[in-house]
C-alpha cells in the first residue's frame, strides 16, 4: 500500500470518527451552540421558503395596545376579559383557548363573572412550569420514553373558580427564536400536556395516545422530536393567522364569520406586555401567535416533519457526507478534486433547503460542524503538502468568512464582560414619543405604518449617534437614549441637550414632510433628565439587552407628559440644564421658557422644568407660549 493511500484512508476514519463525535455530542446536549446556528440556518431557510398561507382553523384575539390604553392598565381587567370570552362565546366557537396565566385573585365579583363566562363553552387555560433555575432538568436515569421530558419542579395553574370550568395546559415557550415547543411536561409525580397539545385534544375530542416517538390524537398521528417536541415553521410575519383586537368587543364590531367554528385563543400582543419572540419573518412576534402556530400544526399536520426516521438519516449524513469530500480531494489532489467536492458540498446544500422547504427538517449545523472541520484540515495539509501556502491561506480564509459570527458594538468586542454586574452611575436620559400615532394607526395601511416608523427610527438614530448616545430600545414610535455608556464622562448631559434640539428640528422638519393627511394628526414631545442610574444587562441566558434603570428613568419618561401638558413638545428638568454647563448654550437657537415648579406623575415632591422650542420662521407658527406659568 502506498504511503498516499495509507494517509488517506487515515484521513476517512479520523473524519468518520470526528463525525461520530460530533452528532453524539450534539445528540447528548454538549454541543448547545449547534442549536443556535441550527436556529439561523432555519430563519434563513424560512425566508428562502417564504409566507405560507396557514389553514383557516385559528382565531387570535388580541389584547393590543388599542384595548390597554382604553381599559388603562395591563393586565386587563377579569369584568372586561369576561366580557370578551361572553362576546367570543356568543358566536359559537369551537373551543376557547385562553394564553393568559389566571393565577392571582381578583376582587370576588369580577372572579365569578369570569368563571360563568368560562363555563360558557369548551375552554383551555394557560398555566406555567417553574423550572429550577429557569433550567429544564432531565433526568437520564430512567430509560422510560418519558425520562426525556423537562422535568419542573411545581405546574402554576390557574385559580381553582377558573379551573374547574376548564382543561389546563402548560405554556413555556424556549426563548430566543423557538424552533420546537415541549408537548409534555412532568414533575417527579405528574404529568401535564401543554397548551397546545391540550388545545388540539379537546378540540378533536379525541383521546390522546403517548407512543415512544409519536404523539396520537385518535387515529390522527402526531410526529414529534426527541423529548416529545413538536418542531414548528412559521407562516409569515405577525397576523399571518387571522388576527383581531378584543378592541372589536367593546366597540361591537366582533366579526362573528372569524369566530364561529373555529379555535379562540385569546392572549396579549401589547408593547411591554406578554411574551414576544423572534422569528424569521419578525424581531417581535407575540407568543400567542407561536402558540396558535403550534395549535394548526397539531390539528391540520402541516408542521415540519423531525421524527426519529429524520435523525437517522441525519446521522447517516453526519458520517457519509465529510468522508465523501475528504475522499473527493484525496482522490483528486488537484482543482477537479476541488470542484467535484465543491459540487457534493452544493448538492448537500440545495437538498437540505428543498427537504426544508416540502416539510422535512435536516439539520444543517450538525452536517456542517461535521464536515467543516475535518474538509478544511485534510484541504490545508494537502496544499501544505504541495507547496502552495498562499492558495491554503487564500481557500482557508473564505471558508471560515462563511461561519464568523456579526461584529458587535466595538466597547463589547473590547470587553465582553461589560455589565454583567449592574453599575450605578450618572448619566443623562432622552424620550422621544409620537402622540396622535396610536389613533392614525387605527385608520393606516400596515405597511404605510412600518414605514413610517421605520424612517422615524432611522432618524432618530442618526441624530442619537452624532451626538455620541446609546439608543436602548426603540419603543413603538418613539425611543429611549441613553448618555453615559461606556463610561461615564463630563459632557453627558451637554450631548443630552444637544440631542434634545437636535430631536425637536429633526421632528419638525420631519412631520412637515409628511402627507398633510398625516402630518397634521401627529406631533411629539421630548423629555430628558439627569441623575442616577443603574445601567445592567437584562434578558435571559439566549437573549440578554443593555438597559437603565432608575427613578431618573423614570423621571425623564414622565417629562414627555408634562411637556404635553402645557403645551410643549420638548420638556428638560432643571438638573439637566445645571449638569450641562456651557452645553446649554445650544438652547440659545431657540427660546427656553420657564422655570415651573410641577408634580411628576407617580413621584413625591416637585421638579423644576424648562420648556424649549426652537426660533420660528416664515414656514412655522410658535405652538409654545413664551412663557410658562
């Protein structure tokens, strides 16, 4: 045997074991990070797949920002959530499901009257598992086909009045970007169906049968992954499934046709409020849209197929497929050994994304953690071999271009530790909010109301940059930014006010742009403060964002009010103006009213404020009075 022979055949099996490796890694769970590029290889193939239409099974009625700012509070009221399961149940629904954890009391009149609502027509109730922490145990000592199932150390159910004129069924949702939601869920001595699963058995009325690798609702199969998960594909972006506000019931205007003989379920889709999820059509869809997602998979089996057949040709592939493209190059020590494993490796791919795409889910981050490696070394010793250095480093750099992670703020590349521990500091915090845009949205195409707030969001963080802030969060239309990150430093609040006058001319200038049928229904307010702050990461361990916190946050909040209130778009509190020094000569373009001493919403004790609009001109009418009393 010659030595070339002997070499490359010690190359297959070190690839066939580095292959074998790989997917028992994976498969044990020590290999997380394969999930999380599994889950950008599958936004990606969703995109390449595009919208579905969903079967017309599910109604989403949603409690949306239009019915919280009518009923004032988030959570809603149970006398108003009464009213919405009697409207909904009034038009015959098949069942009722209702994503809302019911778990603290309320006053005892409004707790029957939901009740009897309940018990109006088939229902479903959310409850939640409490997982130690937030860490889905499993056990791997029993070799029992339920052994696999996160295991919680308690089930949060919803009140016994509630419960007893309904099923119940368990809600957690994986964060991040969900590609699979638990069917089952067990404590050391029970047993509980999720949400969905519980949705579709009582809406079938069928019994349900746990097979070692599927589920049975009566004679209608269900596939699932490993540890009883349903894999999920989603539609389209947010209101793909039929959606509706519960706004509708209070103004009678419940289309009955979206209603009757269909699957309810009711959850929250408000800013702030319930569980949003990023999905490959969306940064923010709301968890009962995941949920519903989960609900029409199970009764119309249209979900994308994971089964136990599945993984063992993933297996297959796993092993075959790296020591394929080692062979290839091998075989060919040349560029037709390159092409050819070139042409397999595409071949791979393109079959990859058309099983995707006709409902069979291989994954793609195991294959490739699999074959990356193992190809790019035997390809680096062979032109090391030959001599061609240059070439090795040249392919070498464009294969690891395809699998580096996107850059990230320069201050976090530099120091990946940063806020891990909340610091307290002083810092200088800006709102700026749209008013009238809640009540132009009621009469705006979708898609003339996103790109609205998407060229609001590009200004605004034009202006935020040049002025050196942190735009935490962009919060519906408007956004809070934040002075004081990396570090604090002396000009803070000089930047803040900057910012505050930059805003103001940018919005001005911006809503006189607009359509007159536009422009004239909406304006906006400023408000900016100056004090402590704690500045920390919050999220879980998938997903974590930069934030402060604070009563100065909430300070700044609340001036955007008091600016509206008397008649100003852009309100700054008088510590600001002091912590500016020489920086609030920029307030010299424009005229500064005041000082008035007022109450802050929610906050003992009174805060001194100034108002600011920036110089009339020929095309603008002063809408602040020049002075404030």
């Amino acid at each position: 045997m010659s030595k070339r022979r002997f070499h490359s055949l010690i190359a297959l099996a070190l690839t066939a074991l580095w292959g074998v490796g790989v997917y028992v890694g994976h498969t044990t769970g020590h290999l997380r990070f394969l999930d999380r590029l599994e889950a950008t290889l599958t936004d990606l193939r969703t995109l390449v797949r595009g919208v579905k239409a969903p079967p017309d099974l599910v109604t989403i009625v949603a409690i949306d920002d239009t019915v919280v700012k009518r009923g004032g509070h988030f959570p809603l009221a149970r006398s108003d959530l009464a009213r919405v399961v009697e409207a909904i149940a009034r038009f015959e629904p098949k069942l009722i499901a209702v994503d809302l954890l019911l778990v603290d009391r309320g006053s005892a009149a409004d707790d029957e009257l939901l009740a009897k609502s309940l018990a109006a027509r088939p229902t479903v109730l959310a409850a939640a598992a409490i997982f130690p922490e937030a860490i889905e145990a499993v056990d791997t000592g029993n070799q029992d086909a339920l052994a696999s199932l996160p295991q919680a150390e308690r089930f949060l159910l919803p009140l016994p009045a509630f419960a007893g004129h309904a099923d119940v069924g368990i809600v957690n949702v994986a964060t991040g970007s969900p590609l699979s939601i638990p069917m089952l869920f067990r404590t050391r001595d029970k047993v509980e169906l999720s949400f969905p699963l519980r949705v579709a058995t009582r809406a079938l009325d069928k019994p349900l049968t746990v097979a070692p690798d599927h589920l049975s609702i009566g004679d209608h199969s269900v596939a699932t992954d490993s540890g009883y998960t349903l894999p999920i594909t989603y539609y389209g972006p947010r209101r793909t499934i039929r959606t509706v506000s519960a706004q509708t019931v209070f103004d009678g205007t419940l289309d009955g046709k979206a209603i009757q003989n269909r699957i309810v379920v009711i959850g929250a889709a408000v800013a702030g409020g319930g569980d949003f999820f990023q999905t490959p059509f969306d940064s923010l869809m709301p968890g009962v849209e995941v949920i519903s997602t989960a609900i029409t998979h199970l009764i119309a089996g249209d979900g994308i197929l994971h089964d136990r057949t599945v993984r063992i040709a993933e297996a297959i592939m796993v092993i075959l497929l790296p020591m394929l493209l080692v062979a290839l190059l091998a075989w060919r020590r040349s560029a037709v050994g390159l092409i050819a494993a070139t042409a397999v490796f595409l071949a791979w791919a393109a079959l990859n994304v058309f099983a995707f795409t006709h409902g069979v889910w291989l994954n793609a981050a195991t294959t490739l953690a699999a074959t990356v490696p193992p190809v790019a070394i035997f390809s680096a010793v062979q032109l090391w071999a030959g001599g061609r250095r240059t070439q090795y480093f040249a392919a070498r750099s464009r294969l690891l271009a395809q699998f580096q992670a996107p850059a990230v703020q320069e201050w976090l590349a530099q120091d990946p530790d940063f806020l891990l521990k909340p610091v307290r500091q002083n810092a200088a915090i800006v709102f700026i909010d749209l008013s009238g845009f809640t009540s132009l949205s009621e009469n705006l195409d979708p898609d003339e109301l996103r790109d609205l707030l998407k060229e609001l969001h590009a200004l605004v963080d034009r202006e935020a940059s040049a002025c050196g802030g942190t735009i935490t969060g962009f919060l519906g239309d408007g956004a809070m930014i934040l002075f004081g990150l990396p570090r604090e430093v002396p000009d803070d609040a000089a930047r803040a006010v900057a910012c505050c006058t930059g805003l103001y001319r940018m919005a001005e200038r911006w809503i006189a742009s607009l359509p007159r049928e536009i422009g004239n229904r909406i304006g906006f307010k400023i408000g900016a403060h100056f004090g402590t702050i704690v500045a920390s990461r919050l999220g879980g361990r998938s997903h974590a964002h930069i934030t402060a916190t604070g009563d100065t946050v909430n300070v700044a909040s609340r001036l955007m009010e008091v600016a509206a209130q008397h008649g100003a778009s852009l309100a700054l509190s008088d510590i600001l103006l002091n912590e500016a020094g020489r920086g609030r000569d920029r307030l010299a373009e424009g005229r500064l009213t005041g000082p008035l001493q007022t109450q802050i919403r929610g906050r003992t004790g009174e805060l001194t404020v100034w108002f600011w609009r920036s110089a009339p001109n020929v095309a603008q009418t002063p809408s602040v009075p020049d002075t404030v009393s």
